[in-house]
C-alpha cells in the first residue's frame, strides 16, 4: 500500500530534498510552502506522486481549508514532518527586533502545534509517524541564538511529550536535531547577505540537505515496533564550544 508523508515547508532546503527523497522510493508526498513556483518546479519533477499545498503555516485558516481539499489520493496521512521553520537575526536579546521574535515563535512554536493537532487523529488511525525538526540549538545555547533555540528546545520537549501522550496508540515520534546544515537558513537569517553565509560554511564541510532527508527516510523506514526518541547530527567539523567568561577588571 502505497503511503502518504505531508512536509512542510517544502520549498527549499530539507523540505525539498525529503519530497525528492520519499517520491523517489513511492510514497505520495503533500509539500507545503508559500512559495508556489518552487512547489510548481517540485510538481513538475516528482509529478502525480507530489501536491502542493500552497499556504504560510502561521495562517491557520489556510492551513485547514488546504489540508480540507486534499485530493483522496492524499488524504490518508501516514507521517507528518513538521520541517517549516526559520531563524531572524544574529544579535544578542537586547540588540533584537521583538516582531522577529514573535515571527519564530509563531513559526517554529504555534503552526507546529497546530497543524500536529489537526492531524493527531489521522495518524492515530493509521498507526503512523510524527517527525519534528528540532536543532542542536535546543541543546546547546549560544549567542545570538536566543528565541531560535528556545523554539527548538519547545520542538524537542513537545516531541518527547507527543511520545508520552500516544503510548498505545502505535503512533512514532521523533526529533531530528541537526546542527551546522548549509541550506537557505543563514541567508533567511542575515536577511539575504550571501557574504555571511558563505564565510559561515566556508572550510567545514557541513551537512547537506539531502543527509537530512536520507535521516528522515531511514527513521520512517524503520519497523513499526521501533522507535527514535531523539536524534542529534552535526558534522564532523563542528562540536561543542566553551563556556564564556566575563572578567571585571
């Protein structure tokens, strides 16, 4: 029986390779977005295994009327990847902007929740799978990181209480929390300055988009009887940093 993933955020970076990924191996595969050429561009690739649902996550009303319309080829959702999200700014709390803070909450924080939500009682039905994409930043705090890893870190305890909430239910949750990846996210995050992006990747080898979707495959290809609580990637040229110092002279 073929099966069905819904991925949000499917425009670029993780979300796009993981429709690629999943279509390549014959799930049918919902990618969501604002961005309607890319999930076009998409559609023309992966053709009658890819809809586009077009809509922001942050409009609930939109995100509902869409998931509503699904075709019935898509509406047995058996794994929901949760990918949507983004990081603005690189300064520390008192230099920030409070509207970008509540643009990542309202992002990575409450259209997470609510699209799980509204989905809960389909996935509970067909026994299927929850992915999360979380972020070492939920672990490890830095400067500049502020309500970016506090999301994150919510993203990560929401997945292990999903965990708790479905025991019985054959429902599977997991976090992903990957670190240093070279996608869009930094340009998102610098307001489109390519310079910082490319001085941030530059020499480190960093993940790729497509070794996270290859992750998300492998733990939704998993038996149904195993489970990943949580999973923390980084490449092998990134590690931990030290504590900071402050010295008063």
């Amino acid at each position: 029986m073929t099966r069905t993933v819904l991925i949000t955020g499917a425009t670029a970076g993780f979300g796009a390779a993981s429709a690629r990924r999943f279509a390549r191996e014959g799930w049918n595969v919902i990618g969501t977005g604002r961005r309607a050429e890319r999930l076009q561009g998409l559609k023309d690739e992966l053709g009658d295994a890819f809809h586009p649902a077009v809509f922001d996550v942050t409009d609930e009303k939109a995100m509902l009327s869409a998931i509503a319309d699904l075709p019935e080829k898509f509406k047995g959702i058996d794994l929901l990847i949760n990918n949507a999200g983004l990081a603005l700014g690189t300064a520390a709390a008192p230099g920030t902007s409070l509207d970008e803070w509540k643009t990542m909450i309202n992002t990575n924080v409450t259209a997470l929740v609510t699209l799980t939500h509204h989905l809960l009682p389909v996935l509970i039905e067909r026994k299927g799978a929850i992915i999360n994409l979380a972020s070492v930043a939920a672990t490890y705090p830095y400067t500049g990181g502020n309500v970016y890893g506090g999301t994150k870190a919510f993203v990560r305890q929401f997945s292990l209480g999903l965990r708790s909430d479905l025991h019985g239910k054959g429902v599977r949750v997991t976090s992903i929390e990957p670190g240093m990846c070279e996608t869009e996210f930094t340009l998102v995050r610098t307001g489109g300055n390519k310079e910082a992006s490319d001085n941030l990747y530059r020499g480190v080898n960093p993940l790729k988009a497509e070794d996270i979707a290859e992750t998300l495959y492998w733990v939704a290809s998993l038996p149904p009887h195993m489970n990943i609580n949580t999973l923390e990637m980084m490449p092998v040229h990134q590690s931990f940093a030290g504590f900071q110092v402050f010295r008063e002279d």
